[in-house]
C-alpha cells in the first residue's frame, strides 16, 4: 500500500488503547503492527482520518496530519505526544499498517 500513496491522500489509521481515560483524562494509544484485511473500523479502538504530508520511500515513513480524531473529550497520547486534529506525526509502514486508503 504505501508505494499507492501520495501526498495529499486521505488515510484512515487505526489504534489501540485504553478505553477509559486515567486521572490524567489521557488515553494512551497503540499502533497496530499486524491485523488481517478482513478487519473492519469497528475492530478497533479508534480510528484516526489523516492526510499524507510527506513520504519517505528509503524507510517506508509518512509523516500524517491529523484531520479527525475523536477520543470522547480526553487527551490522546501516542509515544507521550498528544494526538489532536491538526496535529502532525510520524508513521513507519515498515512496521505499522493502515487500515485502508481513501482517495
């Protein structure tokens, strides 16, 4: 999939976490490294719609901003940055995957 990407494409990416915000009112977010093509949106604990901002063939890295996010009120936290509309984060398909592209 990441060789069909462009900048400027609309890319949907999934993510683990806890469902229940800690005392902090944060939620602690995971990326998928495997999941079968069968898996739907509802698979997973939330979804992110992003937009390709620049791509990286050598090591397979997008670098994604955030369109839409919704995590019920809470902060969103992916490897301790806050994830929020607009904001801007790197992403390596080597080792994550999205869950489908759309154009």
């Amino acid at each position: 999939m990441f060789e069909k990407l462009k900048i400027g494409d609309t890319v949907t990416v999934p993510f683990g976490g806890n469902n229940k915000a800690d005392k902090a009112d944060k939620i602690n977010l995971w990326v998928y490294s495997a999941f079968s093509d069968s898996h739907s949106k509802t698979d997973f604990d939330f979804i992110i719609e992003c937009v390709v901002v620049s791509k990286k063939t050598k090591d397979s890295n997008l670098t994604l901003k955030v369109i839409h996010c919704d995590f019920d009120g809470h902060r969103a936290l992916l490897r301790n940055k806050e994830i929020k509309n607009n904001e801007v984060f790197d992403y390596n398909m080597s080792y994550h995957k999205l869950l489908y592209s759309i154009k």
